[in-house]
C-alpha cells in the first residue's frame, strides 16, 4: 500500500512536491485555504483583464525544466516560456534611460554611455557572478545546517562565494556609479532586502538576468501553477480547496492535519505555507524573533489603450535611492520618493487583455507590518498620485484618464489572504544571518516526518529556488521510507 503525504498549502512549492511525488507512487492529498492553486502566484479576472497578481518574471528555466523532466513530462507540453526583449527599462529619476536587453553587446553599448569603460568591467563582474553562481547552483538541491559545517567543503565555501561582503559593495567593485550600482543590485528588492544588507552570493541573481535571460510564460504567470497542478493531478494527487489546515500534529506513527471538514492521518506531511505562520498558528509554538522583508503596496490597472514607450519590465529608480531604501528597512516609514516597478506583460503577451488594451501592475515597496511606524493608507494618495505623475511624463499620456478597472492591494491583504507574517511580501529576509545554513531547514527538528517547502525555508525565495525546496523535500521523503 502506498504512504501518504499531505500537502498543507497549494503555492508553487506544494504544488512542485505534490507532482514530484505523485509521480513517485505515494498518494498525495492537497488541502488549500484559498478557492484555487497558486498561493500568492495567484490571478485576479476582471472585464477581459487578467491580472497576475504575485510573481512577474521567470528566471533560471533549467529549475523548471528539471521539476518536468523529473516526472518524466515535457516542461513543452505544459508551458509556453517566451525570452522577452529587452529584458527591462530602469528609468533614473534624472530622465536617464537604462535599456538591458536580450544581446547583451547592445547592453554594454547602455552601459558605456552612462559610465566610460564600464563595458569591460560589466564582462568581469558577470565572470565573477558565474563563477559564484557555479558554487551556489549545486546548494539549491540541498538542505545544509548547522551540523554541514562539520563538512570541510563548507569550511572555505563562504569566502569563496563572498558570504561576508555586501551585494552593493561586489557591485562597486566593478561600477564607480551610483547609477550603474544600483542597476545591478536592485535584483535585492525582490527578495525584499535592502542590497545594503543582502550577502553578495545573491549576485547569482544578476547572472541569470543578464546570461540566462527573462523569460515570460504565454498566457500569464498564472500558467505555471494550473500547470503543476495538471501535472500533480495526472498522477494521482487529490486537492481540497476552500480547505484551510488549523493545526498540524503527531500522532501514533502519523501526522495529524485539523483542518475545515476534520482530521487527515498522513505518514508524511508538508507545509507549503509562511514559515513563522507555520510554527505560531498550526504548530502552536513560540519562535525568536526574526528578520522579515519588506511589505509592497500593488495597484493594478486595466488601461483603455496601450501605452507607448514601456517596456515588458520597468523600474523607476528614486532621486535618493539610499534615502529611499533607508525609509523602508531602518526608518519602517512609506517612502516620500519610492522606486517603484511596472509590470506590462501586455507588451509581449497581448491575450492578458481585451484587443488594443493594456495592463498595468504596479509594485512599490513599502516596510513591513512588524513594529512599523508609518500607516500606508495615510499616503496612499500622495504615492499614486506620485507614481502616476512619473509614469505620464514618462509616456507623455495622463494616466487616470486610461482607467478602465482599477484595484488595489495592501500589506494587510498579505496576512488576510495568504496568512503572511507582518504582510512581509517575501517572507523571511534574505540577510546572511537568515540565508543558507541559518536559514530555516526542510524538515521540522521536533516532530518526526514533517517537512517544509516554500519560499521561508532553505534554500530561499523566487519561483526557482521554491521549485529547488521541492527536489529537496521529496528526495528527504524518499530517503525516510
């Protein structure tokens, strides 16, 4: 007879590990809070609209193809991945335009302009993030702790992947401008750490930017957990959704999952859910206090018409970048300039809304909810207003005009909907106190068979790396038994 695992939680993480063992033969059961798959890779429909309201890019396709090719599936059949070009605008608050596009010789051309002689120092410092990247790739397949270190391969390893040196500091090594610095260490915002503060190993990031390239999934974002979710089912896992788990314990020999319509006895269990959320509301247990990323207050906009000059990414840099990172990561104020980010995936992928319209995500962040001194909706006007004003000089139109649907998305909404601690858009901090070996193990010390994947536990956050946290639950479930 088959083991059973259960799966509290259907994010790109449940969904990857219930796939993966689905197909390895065990029976796999999902229970899910929300109404549908995908966490906070979720969709919001509205008037021909399709809003992709988590995640907006994908990055390292190797990760992906690797879950597919696991269960024996082509990543094809499921999954239409388009590279886009250019891969993103930085807009500088000095009217300056930074284009990174898919040929990276046209990119170096981007670069000498802003800076002479950065070319050759962009060529060295993607050599150097290759060459950390080579020693990181092999650890997002494992699940390292304190106890690894006793492996003399680790010994040495934080050097050589420059553990004690600041992301902003490996890029001024190589770039005298600010300009340029913040280019390439903005990638630290979307892991909701301030590039001040993230290990400069999280470089790897900049690699895959510039060498793999960004690649968009036709048909939205949204495509990718409906996909893992039809290759889960295919084999066999069974989903409850409207179902949320209210507590996890052991039992005799099982684990024990309370949730709406009553009990589930499992061998094995995994939580694909906020780790602190995890350890406080379903195991019942006090925990330190820990570091949490930055929260984001998101606006999305369905346009009458397509705007001009904007790119599938862009971000808008503020005229104090060091103030405005400040503002949210010391001060836990809103920002009185924020960098900001839109996401236009009508660019490449025209079926996301009605013929001759656009979309527009936008994403600025903001603190988190933990201890914050500053009240978001205080400023919510000032900072649309803000954002829009920029973004109308930008493509010269006037921006509330264009609105056809409208909606709004908070840090609160985070804890409500997705039960988020402190409405920490990333969960735990990528800071090097909370990375690798201090990060968050897949497995729980305490109750035997009870696992962790997701973005909050090792080996981090980002669509990819939650794909990684699959591979190293189902390989530690397969190893138990």
């Amino acid at each position: 007879m088959a083991k059973k695992v259960v799966i509290a939680g259907s994010g790109v993480g449940g969904l990857a590990l219930a796939a993966r063992l689905a197909h390895d033969g065990y029976e796999v059961e999902i229970f899910e809070k929300l109404a549908e798959c995908g966490g906070r890779n979720h969709l919001l429909e509205d008037s021909g609209f399709k809003f992709d309201m988590g995640p907006s890019f994908v990055l390292m396709p190797d990760f992906f193809e690797e879950l597919f090719s696991y269960c024996a599936e082509n990543i094809e059949d499921y999954l239409d991945l388009r590279v886009i070009d250019p891969s993103y605008k930085i807009i500088y608050s000095d009217g300056d335009i930074l284009t990174v596009h898919r040929d990276s010789s046209r990119t170096k051309k981007e670069l000498e302009r802003i800076e002479p002689g950065a070319a050759g120092r962009f060529d060295d410092f993607i050599r150097e993030t290759a060459r950390i990247y080579g020693l990181i790739r092999p650890l997002l397949y494992k699940c390292v702790t304190y106890k690894s270190l006793a492996n003399p391969y680790y010994w040495g390893l934080s050097g050589r992947i420059r553990a004690l040196e600041s992301y902003w500091r490996l890029a001024r090594r190589y770039f005298k401008s600010e300009k340029l610095c913040y280019a390439f260490t903005f990638e630290a915002m979307f892991m909701g750490v301030s590039p001040f503060n993230a290990p400069a190993f999280y470089s790897v990031i900049s690699y895959t930017d510039h060498v793999q390239k960004i690649a968009h999934p036709m048909g939205g974002m949204y495509r990718i957990p409906l996909a893992l979710e039809k290759m889960a089912g295919k084999f066999g896992a069974r989903f409850n959704y409207n179902c949320p788990v209210e507590e996890v314990s052991a039992g005799k020999g099982k684990l024990l999952f309370r949730h709406k319509v009553g009990q589930s006895e499992a061998d094995y269990a995994a939580v694909n859910a906020d780790y602190s959320y995890t350890q406080t509301d379903l195991l019942k247990r006090k925990i330190p206090e820990l570091k949490y990323s930055c929260s984001t207050y998101l606006v999305y906009l369905g346009l009458k018409k397509k705007l001009d000059k904007l790119a599938h990414h862009n971000l808008f840099f503020s005229g104090n970048l060091t103030r405005n990172l400040n503002q949210i990561f010391k001060d836990k104020t809103v920002p009185d300039d924020p960098s900001f980010y839109v996401h236009v995936p009508t660019v490449t992928d025209p079926s996301l809304a009605p013929a001759g319209k656009d979309i527009l995500y936008l994403l600025i962040p903001v603190p988190n909810l933990m201890r914050s001194r500053d009240d978001l909706l205080r400023h919510e006007e000032r900072l649309r207003k803000l954002v829009f004003n920029k973004i109308n000089r930008f493509c010269g139109c006037d921006l509330a005009d264009l609105i056809e649907v409208e909606h709004h998305f908070y840090p609160q909404d985070f804890i409500g909907r997705y039960n988020i601690k402190y409405g920490a858009t990333f969960g735990l901090a990528h800071n090097l106190t909370q990375s690798a070996f201090f990060r968050p193990a897949n497995f729980d010390k305490k109750i035997k068979n009870l696992y962790y994947v997701g973005a909050s536990t090792q080996p981090g956050g980002g669509l990819p790396v939650v794909i990684a946290s699959s591979r190293i639950v189902a390989d530690m479930i397969r190893r138990a038994g």
